[in-house]
C-alpha cells in the first residue's frame, strides 16, 4: 500500500495518508493541499526488537490479566445469585 506521511504547510499538522496513482491528499486538520512529503524510515525486526517487542506483550498482557481477575473477584463480591 503507498503509504505516505505528510506535514500540512499551512497549519503544520502531520498525518499519514494512502496516496493512489495521480490522487492529492489534503490535511484532515484545515483541508489544505499545500503539503510537504516526509521521509518515512522502514520497520526494521531483528532479534532484539522481536525479544523487547514480545517482552512488552507479555507484561501488556499479565496486567491485563490481572485486571480481568480483578474485574471477576469484585463482579463476584457485589452480584449475589
């Protein structure tokens, strides 16, 4: 997909935007056309930032876990059947 960041000259918002063949994107925030391209770096996934990445989700979701245990102990505490 030809994905492109932006920055609106006229109001300095930035945005990214999906640019097909000979279309002009305009900036979300004032409509302007006025826009300047930016320079967009490629994701790049070695070991290390597959491991932190994998290290994140992992606590991302032992603490939402924790929340759902949470979440069932008070539902069980304060609803009588």
């Amino acid at each position: 997909m030809p994905m492109f960041d932006f920055v609106c000259t006229s109001c300095q918002h930035s945005f990214e935007a999906l640019v097909r063949g000979s279309q002009v994107p305009a900036c979300p925030a004032c409509g302007s056309e006025a826009l300047e391209k930016q320079i967009a770096l490629p994701a790049i996934k070695t070991s290390s930032t597959h491991g932190m990445a994998m290290a994140a989700a992992k606590r991302r979701d032992k603490a939402q876990g924790q929340e759902r245990v949470h979440a069932q102990r008070q539902y069980e505490l304060n609803h009588d059947d």
